[in-house]
C-alpha cells in the first residue's frame, strides 16, 4: 500500500497503481466509434507502453495527463461539443464551471457542450476529486484541450478561404471569415480527423478577456436536479436487480467469529454471502433484505471498548509512544530562546472532535457482472481509486472493472473509499443479479469515517510592540493541513505527530486545516489581548502577504470593524491558494450568532455565482462543527448515530451571510470547496470570548447548545 497524495492527509487517500489508459483504451474505443467522423485520434497503445505509464505512475504523485486533445474532447459532424473528465460532480457545480472554461476557449455555446464525466471506461484516468484541485488542474487542462482544439479549426478555415489564420476568428461554434465567410465547426471536421496536442505553449484567452468564463452561468442541468429527474445511485434500477444489506459488527474492532444463516436462506428468493469476516444477504426488496439480514445469528468477538470520555488523552498518549512517527512539521532551534525572553507570551490547548460528514445521499453502490467484467454505479470521489479497489477485491484486471459515477448527493470529502461499490459487487456476484445496496443513515454514520480529531498544543510570544518574536504549535492526530502560520515570526517550530485512532478517521472538507486554523487564530486573539492590541491591527503588524491582508481589510471594511465592541470576532487564513477572513457579531445571552461577514479570494472567478455558492455552504456547514458537531462514542458504540441525536445546522441557526468576493483576474484561478470553512470557528471563539471573557479551546464550542460557564 503506497503513500497518499502529497494533497491530502496522511491517513486519507490509499492510492494503488495509476493506470494512464488501460482502464478505458478498449471501452472508450467502442464508444468513440458511435461518433463517427470528428476531432478524434483513436489512440492505439501496446502493451508495453500500458505497463510503462501503470509503473511510473504508481504511488499517485504526479500530475501528468494525456496531451492527445482526442482523449478529452470530441467534435461531432452536428456541431456537439463531447468533453470527457475523470472528475466528478458532487453538488460543488464544477460541471457547470468546467463547460464555462471549454466554451471561452473553443468559441462555443454552452448549450452545445456536454461533459462526460467520472466514468472509468470513457475518460482519462484522475486520480480523483478532492484538494480543491479541480480548478487549479482539471479546469487549466481543459481550457488548453479547448484552446488547442480552437487553433486547428480556425487553422482549416483559413487554409479552405486561402486566408491568413489571424484574418478568420471563432464565436458561437463557427468560425468566420473576412470577406464575411462562416463555417460552422461540425462543417470543419467532415472531411477527416483533426490531429490536435496541448502542452505548456498552448495559447490560453487571458482572465481579463473572458466573455463566458467569469460569468454567472446557471447550472448545467439544474432543473433536473430541482424537479427529480436526475437519478442519484440510490434511484437506479437494472433488469431483475436484487437488494442488498449487509450485517455489521455491534461496536467498533469487534470480528464475525460466527453465523448461522439459515433462517434468512429459508426466506423466498434470498441469497446470503458469508465470506471470511463479511456477511450480507440480497433479496427481492428492501423490506426483504432487512428481515433476512435480521434473521441472521451472530456472535462477535469484543470491540475496542474505545470512550469518547478518555479520547484526547488516548491520542496525546499515542501520539507521544511513537514521537517522530508522521511527523510533517518544520522547526527553528531559536524558538525556545525566543519564548523565554520575550515579555508577552501565550501557551494552551486546543481539542477538537471527530465530526461525521452527514452526507444528504449516504453510500450508495449498484453492482452488475457480466462475462466477468464488473460495472459498478456509485457515489464516490474516486471513480479510478474506487476501480481499483475493485479489481483488487476481485482478483480482476482493472479493465474488466468500469466505475460509472453519477453526479453525486454531496461528498465533503466522505466519498473517497468504495465500501459499497465492494459490498455490492460482493453481493451481486454471488446473488448472479445486479444487486443496489444503499446504506442506511445509521450505517452512513457509524461505519464511514469521520473528521479526525486531535489535540493542539500552542506555545507563542510577542515583543511589547506587539511583534511575533517566537512560535511552537504541534498538532497530534488532526493532521498537517494548513500547519504552518501566514504570520511573520522568526523563530518557530510547527509539528504534526500521527497518533492511534480510536475510530475510522479520513478526510473532510478543508482537512486539518479548520483544526489548525481553529487554535492559531483563538491564539492570536489571546496574544493581541496581551499585548493590549485591537485583533485586527495585531494581525495587520504581523502580515506580510498582501493577498491575506487584502481579504483581512475587505471584511472587516464590509463588516464595519470597530475596536472595543463586544461581542465581535475575526480571523484569517490561506489554504490551497485560497484566501479568506470572516468577522462574526454575536450575542451571548441567549447564544445567537447575527451575522457573518467572509472576504475570500482564489484567484480569477470562473463562476462568480458557483464561487459565491460555495462559500456560503463552507459557512453553513462550518457551523456545525463551530458549534455543536460531535460524534459521541461509548464502549466502541457510536451513541448518537441518528439526525435526532446528532445535530447538525438548521435553517434557524443560520445567520445573515454577507459574502465578499475579490476577483484577481492577474492571477490563475484555485479551488475555492475547502478554503472558505476555515475562518468560521475561531472567528466565532474570538466573538465569544470578547462577549464573554471566557476562552473556549475545544470544538464544539457548545456542545449541547449551552454556553461555557468556566474558562477553559
């Protein structure tokens, strides 16, 4: 098993090998015939160089993609535009923000594009959807595959009107001529392939020319998704399908030592899958499949007996047995000096929770099996990660593998593994039938994994003038995401040290980088009070980037910042090349949070109202785990597995959000999912603290809806 992805968390992403073509070449192949002629190069790969690219590839670092324009887009005969990503859409709209970067560069109307996406047997591979890579990698590859494209076709009309190619210009899927001249682009491509390659020299339209991109376009298929038309997982159905369910263990780390399962075979058209230690039945329905499941009798060996009560010592604990282990931070020898000598200093704890990513759609997986081939429909963020899990699980070569993604019910970076994608194809192997299995919401929240969480240890101090002279901040088991401070200090030393987790634990959105966002902002508003300082002109001394000072200075203008008002807080953050600061009034008694000021820069916007959506679901979400998010675990038992005991931000909770968007068209766009989360919960900390006076260093800040009555 390699390591992750440089992009995510250590524990995260178990990344097998990458297999550039081989995935997709013959499916793809097939399907690309049904077009007939166009802008396509059927790409022919022997077996030699398949195994090439799966070894120099292997272990997930890297970006490298195919440069043939053939292998991402296609130009038919009508003038339709077929892009193909491996990316999927999981309510984030990029399906809407990648169709906006090929119509700027291709000339074409959005309505002529359709995106293929997160299909394993028909677009090249990804190593998947998470890190806020999808703008920075996915929409830059494509707005090159467009740009390309673009050049050949206003290339061939030229040469057909005997002109200049910088006398004819592309606009509204033709191109045109300067003796009034116009062809359509299905026209261009009758006559023979267009052979067209990208690479670093591909002319893109700059930021400050974009027509389409930079646009508030509407989602792409969005009245499907408001009327119910769009089939989720959970939604499909095949030809004499069969449903699943599984048998979990009773409490966590506890193993099937026995089964008898023949009560459940005894029910009408029930098959039972007792393989090793996993034990499941598929049935006609999913009334069926629960009594069969039900039926079954079990006896386990004892759980963990893991407590939430001893949890933060249990990873401070391991964490310390295996000092070094995990280790991702970077150190100054001169931080200890600097701690002791200078006047102002500040040492504390920070605690942060598992939380659970409660997606609206839980696990979802339709399996199918034919001739020994599998095809598998399901949520994930990972169609490539997910094949081979598959093929592994099986024994099987990944190209009889296809993983089908349909645009998914949210993810937030709970969709990475193929649990269901495996159990289902476990089923429907055996049942001989396609087999759906949807988790149930108590499955959804005890068996997928959570947000880790982790303790934070901060050591800081500041000159009497309010300069940072030293800083130490080690992080046990949250994870390096955003580890390092923005803020100008000499001397520091910051540090992550992998602990033993109790629970199943692997990304979220933002990854760490809440946690640590979480303890070093509630400690510069500690250090400032020290020092006597406003937060907002603390941090102003204390900054060097001129981006993170922009966004500090836009929200607390649009906010109406002034010093000495209770009840008020801010913070800042960089994270992905993303900027954000976010000022929150609140009011103490009763708790009410009145409204939420956020300033976020990424770059150019691509979409300013997707950008602006993402933003304000970062803010919304970001509540729960701000305020009252947390998974409550007893004797290896999750014990607060339902929406009635775990709570999670309603309608009433949530304030006015005033988003402030700063378009840098000088500079490439980034991601903008993970980012704008960050800046919430010790935004929210610093107002209650200067509401209150009490500084609460653990999330959630109010656990069971009440206010802390003692600092902490």
């Amino acid at each position: 098993m390699s390591q992750p992805d440089i992009e995510l968390e250590r524990y995260e992403l178990f990344e097998g090998p990458r297999y550039l073509f081989e995935p997709w070449t013959v499916a793809r192949r097939d399907f690309l015939k049904s077009f007939g002629t166009g802008l396509l190069v059927l790409l022919v790969v022997s077996p030699d160089s398949v195994k090439a690219q799966q070894e120099s590839g292997r272990g997930g670092g890297g970006d490298r993609m195919p440069s043939d324009v053939n292998a991402w887009l296609h130009i038919g005969e009508d003038g339709r535009v077929t892009v193909f990503t491996g990316k999927t859409e999981i309510g984030q709209n990029i399906r809407t923000s990648l169709t906006q970067a090929v119509a700027e560069e291709l000339k074409a109307p959005l309505a002529s594009i359709t995106l293929v996406m997160a299909d394993t047997g028909r677009t090249p591979f990804d190593q998947g959807t998470f890190g806020s890579r999808t703008t920075p990698t996915m929409n830059l590859q494509l707005r090159k595959v467009a740009a390309a494209a673009r050049e050949v076709l206003a290339s061939r009309a030229a040469a057909q009107w005997n002109v200049a190619r910088d006398a004819v210009q592309l606009r509204d899927g033709g191109v045109h001529g300067p003796a009034a001249q116009s062809i359509e682009f299905g026209e261009l491509v009758k006559n023979g392939a267009l052979v067209a390659a990208v690479n670093e020299r591909t002319a893109l339209e700059p930021p400050k020319d974009w027509t389409i991109a930079g646009t508030a376009a509407p989602k792409v298929n969005g009245r499907d998704f408001v009327t119910g038309r769009h089939q989720y997982t959970s939604d499909m159905t095949r030809d004499g399908m069969l449903h699943g369910r599984v048998v979990r263990p009773p409490s966590y780390g506890a193993t099937l030592t026995r089964a008898d399962i023949s009560a459940a075979q005894a029910i009408a058209g029930v098959v039972v899958v007792h393989d090793g230690t996993f034990l499941g039945v598929a049935a006609p329905s999913v009334a069926i499949a629960a009594r069969a499941a039900a039926a079954i009798k079990t006896e386990w060996t004892a759980g963990s007996g893991a407590s939430d009560r001893t949890l933060f010592d249990d990873l401070r604990r391991t964490a310390a047995a295996a000092q070094g282990r995990g280790s991702g931070g970077v150190g100054s020898s001169s931080v200890d000096a600097a701690l002791a000598s200078s006047p102002i200093k500040a040492d504390a704890k920070y605690t942060i929770a598992y939380i659970a990513h409660a997606p609206l759609e839980p696990r979802a997986a339709l399996a199918e099996w034919q001739d020994g081939r599998v095809t598998v429909w399901t949520g994930t963020q990972r169609p490539f990660g997910v094949q081979q899990e598959l093929a592994d699980a099986f024994h099987v070569a990944p190209a009889n593998v296809r993983v089908i993604v349909p645009d998914t019910g949210s993810a937030y970076g709970g969709k990475h593994t193929g649990d269901a994608a495996v159990e289902a194809a476990r089923l429907a192997r055996a049942a001989g039938k396609p087999v759906k299995l949807v988790w149930t919401r108590e499955e959804e929240f005890a068996w997928a994994y959570f947000r880790p969480a982790g303790v934070i240890e901060v050591r800081a101090a500041a000159a009497k003038d309010g300069q940072l002279t030293g800083w130490e901040f080690t992080n046990y088991n949250s994870g390096p995401a955003a580890l390092q401070t923005p803020y100008d200090v000499a001397s520091k030393r910051e540090e992550f040290h992998q602990a033993d987790s109790p629970l199943r634990q692997g990304s979220y959105r933002g990854l760490a980088a809440t946690a640590n966002h979480f303890a070093r902002e509630s400690h510069m508003d500690d250090l400032a009070h020290a020092a006597g300082l406003d937060p907002l002109a603390f941090r102003l001394k204390n900054l060097r980037d001129e981006r993170l000072v922009a966004v500090l200075e836009a929200a607390a203008r649009e906010f109406g910042w002034k010093p000495g008002t209770a009840g008020i807080g801010l913070a800042c953050g960089v994270e992905k090349g993303g900027y954000t600061a976010c000022c929150v009034e609140l009011a103490a008694a009763p708790f009410r949070i009145r409204r939420v000021v956020v300033a976020f820069e990424c770059g150019a916007i691509v979409n300013p109202d997707g950008l602006k959506n993402q933003v304000e679901g970062a803010i919304v979400q970001g509540l729960g785990g701000a305020l009252f998010e947390a998974v409550a675990f007893e004797d290896g038992r999750l014990t607060n597995g339902h929406f009635a005991q775990y709570r999670l931000p309603r309608f009433s909770d949530t304030p006015p959000i005033d988003v402030v968007l700063l378009d840098r068209r000088d500079l490439p766009p980034a991601g903008a999912g993970e980012t704008p989360i960050v800046g919430l919960a010790p935004a929210i900390g610093n107002a209650l603290f200067s509401a209150t006076g009490t500084r609460v260093r653990s999330l959630p800040l109010i656990p069971g809806g009440s206010l802390p009555t003692t600092h902490q």
